[in-house]
C-alpha cells in the first residue's frame, strides 16, 4: 500500500488522505488536506466538490452549496455535485422546482444513479408531476438491480394512492422479495391490503411488520383496528391495550378501545346480560374521557361518550348505575354534579351527560345532520324518563323535535332522519308522525323499521286494520324482524284471536326484547 502511494503525485495522497479522513469523521483534519491539495492544484473539481462534502457533513449549508456549485461549473460532466445541489435546494432552500432540475441534470448524466433518481422521483412526486416520477421509479426497477427495492416501494404507493390497490400489493410483494425484512415495506404492504379490504391479509403483514419491530404502534393500532372491523371484539380491545402499553397516551389507541367496549356493551345489551353491558361502558368511558381530555377538539369523542350515556336508556334503574370519571363533570348539569363525585351516576344524569356531550359535539361540528339526529335521541329517552306530564319531561320532548327537525333540514334524503321525526312527533302531532313514517318509506321502500313504527302508530290510534297491513308488510320485509311479530301479537290480543300467546312466543324465540 505504501509503495502505491509513493508513486502517486503529492496533491492525489493529498486528496486521498482527505477522503479517509473524511471517512472517519474527522471533518477539521479532512479540510485543511483537501484545502492543502487544492493549493498543489488548484484546478481538481474532486477537492471542491470533497470540500463541499465536509461543509455539509458539519451542517454548514451555505459553504457547501457554494463548494458544489463551483465544482459543477468546473467539472459539468460529474453527476455527484448537482446530486448535492439538489439536496441543498429540497433540504435547505425548499425549493422542489429547482431540486428537480438538479437532479434531472444528474441523472442525465448518469441514468443509472440511484441516489439522483429516487430523490428525482420524490421530487417531482411533491410538486405533483406523479406520472413523471412513476417512470423513472419504473425504469429503475428494471435497470438497476441494486435501487430496484426502493423504486418498487414507490411504485407501490404511486398506485395505491391511484387506488389501484392489485397493482399496489403486487409492487410492495415484489420489494419484499429483495429485502424480506423491511419492516416498512411490510406495512405498506398491510395498507394496501387494507385499502383493498383485505383484511386477514392486512393483518398478517402488520403482525410480520411487528415481529421485525414490535415497538411499531401504528401497526400494532391496525391490527386491533382491523379486528374491531371484523367484529373480534374483546379480541381488538385486548390489541388496543398492548398498543396502549408501548403508548399509554396514544389518543386512536383510547378511542379504539373505547369504541370496542361500547360494541361488547351493545352486544352484551342485545343478549339481555345488562349487568355486563354497564361494565364494558363504565370501562368505555374511562377510556373515551382520556381520549376527551387530551383531544378536546375530537367532535368523535364526544358523540362515542354520548353514545355510551344513551345506550343504557332500555336498562333498569337499578342496574343503569355506571362508573362516570370525574372529568365528565364539565359537562353535566349543576344538579348531578354530587352524583358524579360519588363515581357513580344514576340513570337520569347518564342520560343528561349524553346530551351535552352531543351537544359539544355539535359545537365543533355543527352542520352535521346525524349528530342532531343523536341529540334528539338523546332528549326523547330523557322525557321518557322524566315524570308524565312534567315541566321536564315537555322541555325534553320539545328539545328533541327541535333537534331532529334541524337534521332532516340538513339531510332531508335521509330515511333514518324522517323515521326519528315520526317517532319524537308520535307524542304530539299523529299527522306529522304518519307523514314521516311515509315519507322514510318513500326514500326507502325496504325501510322495516318505518313499517314497523308506522302499525305501532296506527295500533295506539285504533286502527288495528291499517296497522295489521304495515306489520305484515314489514314481515314480508324482514322475517326475522322481532318488532313487527309483536305489533301482530298486539292486535291479535286486541281482537281476542286464540293465536296471540303463540305469537308472543314466537317473538321469544326470534330475539330477546325487553317488552
């Protein structure tokens, strides 16, 4: 080695020595060699260009940028200095246009340059010219094994966000196969899997995506999301706790989990195991006022807490005593403030919380015609509680018909919206109670619940005849439909028919309702 480098002119050990020393990190020492080889030659583009490398390498952009410049202008067939040029102008001036140029001229000069051609591509994928960044990422693919990795990687996400989701898998499949160990690319190959509905070939590139890297929380936060998809419920509250064990304020986790203990609640209430529904939503709302607390401005969370609060409506009074977190307390009326403070809420103030907490909901997103929806719910199961007649129980029911006539002016193609308005105006108007029902069956002729609703209407007003033809028109609907089984059960008891009990017992065995 040493009889090589005697035979070298004394600017080339120069300027080699500054390269290893460069190397070795050594940037005060590597620049005043490749400062004393530029006086031996004053004319070498490699020292300029080498002294540019340190200048940036120590993070001063300025001295760098004018070290590359000076080495393009002197030597203009060299790619590596306009790579850098392109670097100063994407990292340091922010200006994309002009980085593109630079990077074009390198790879003009060398086609094959991956560095140039990948940063080419993102590029011009920033400033919105993806076709032209696709095509280089494809050419790279195919010429140049070495970058070919990266270049599928980009591809795959040039057609997943076309939402050619087949292409997409098929790019990140074929970069797996050049580095089976790339946490990342397994990811995007989950989403891509996910975008395509996909989901149990999403969730095993997460899980693989979390073997290679178990501290990858949004992974670990898709897997659990994709089981709560999929109906896995205490399959995904359990994920949402191990992402909330690498993160315990990671605020999607919080949500998650919370929207999965209101689906175990919902599935426990829809079973009649109401003792086990108030578990899973005093644990739902712990999680959900967290997710409140550290995201206050989530219209999401507000409206789950709500739906937690209200879901309880059907369930005893002495069952409906949930665990309510303290901080709830900012939105609970004066009146319930000490049954708050005691951790325990009884049903009333439960249902008083869901209201105000639909409430702020819809003050952080007003125009939306589904959360009036839920507040009017939310107020007519209140005057429901309230005292017949009461001054309460008529400020509820007026708040409710006030809130569901605001969503159907929101969303009057909604057939949900005019179904809620007949059910809310039942107990005032008959005539604008029946022109809502109609009018959701007008929007949605295969509406069973509206034909249901509507023979319950008919049913109170005595006419059982009316009412016998909407339940069995909403049986030809849905079979199965519990509600309209019993409507029939109730004229059949009305008239006196021998069939009533049996009926009745029918509507048993179809599901479990409380009535």
């Amino acid at each position: 080695m040493l009889e090589q480098v005697e035979g070298l002119p004394e600017h080339t050990v120069e300027e080699l020595l500054g390269w290893i020393l460069l190397e070795r990190n050594q940037f005060e020492m590597s620049l005043e060699t490749f400062s004393s080889a530029l006086r031996l030659r004053p004319g070498c583009a490699r020292c300029v260009f080498a002294k540019g490398l340190v200048w940036w390498q120590c993070q001063q952009a300025s001295s760098a940028y004018s070290c590359f410049l000076q080495a393009a202008k002197m030597d203009p067939h060299n790619p590596e200095p306009f790579v850098f040029l392109g670097h100063y102008q994407r990292l340091v001036a922010k200006n994309l246009k002009r980085a593109s140029k630079c990077y074009e001229k390198a790879v003009l000069l060398q086609p094959l340059h991956a560095c140039a051609a990948l940063c080419l591509s993102d590029a011009l994928s920033s400033i919105g010219e993806e076709d032209r960044a696709f095509s280089i990422c494809e050419r790279m693919a195919a010429m140049a094994p070495t970058s070919a990795k990266e270049a599928l990687v980009r591809m795959g996400l040039y057609w997943r966000k076309k939402s050619v989701y087949s292409e997409a898998i098929k790019c990140f499949q074929r970069a797996l196969q050049r580095d089976a160990n790339d946490k990342h690319c397994w990811e995007c190959l989950g989403e891509a899997y996910l975008s395509r509905g996909s989901h149990t070939s999403s969730m095993k590139a997460f899980h693989r995506a979390v073997e290679l890297d178990p501290k990858l929380i949004y992974c670990h936060y898709q897997i659990a999301s994709t089981k709560l998809l999929l109906g896995l419920l205490a399959e995904a509250a359990s994920h949402f706790s191990q992402v909330l064990q690498i993160d315990g304020n990671y605020v999607p986790a919080l949500i998650g989990r919370g929207e999965a203990r209101f689906a175990l609640a919902m599935a426990s209430l829809s079973k009649g195991f109401d003792g086990r529904a108030v578990e899973h939503i005093s644990q739902a709302l712990a999680d959900l006022t967290e997710a409140a607390k550290a995201r206050p401005g989530f219209s999401c969370v507000w409206k789950l807490i709500g739906d937690c609060c209200v879901c309880l409506h059907q369930v005893s009074p002495d069952v409906a005593r949930p665990t309510v977190p303290v901080l709830i307390s900012v939105v609970l009326p004066s009146s319930h403030q000490d049954s708050v403070h005691s951790s325990t809420v009884d049903k009333d103030a439960l249902i008083s919380i869901g209201c105000r907490c639909y409430g702020q909901a819809l003050y952080l997103k007003p125009s939306s015609a589904d959360l009036w929806h839920d507040l009017a719910n939310s107020y007519h199961c209140l005057g429901k509680l309230s005292m017949e007649g009461s001054i309460e129980q008529r400020d509820s029911f007026r708040k409710a018909l006030m809130a569901i006539k605001k969503s159907v002016s929101l969303d009057p193609s909604h057939h949900a919206h005019w179904n809620a308005l007949g059910v809310v105006s039942a107990g005032v108007s008959t005539s604008l109670a029946q022109h809502a029902f109609i009018k959701s069956i007008q929007i949605e002729p295969n509406n069973v619940v509206a034909w249901t609703n509507l023979g319950a209407l008919y049913l109170s007003s005595g006419n059982a005849k009316l009412a016998h033809e909407a339940f069995r028109l909403a049986q030809s609907l849905d079979p199965a439909h519990a509600e309209a089984w019993i409507g029939q059960a109730l004229i059949a008891e009305r008239i006196g028919h021998a069939d009533s009990m049996d009926l009745f017992r029918h509507c048993l065995e179809l599901t479990y309702h409380v009535s």
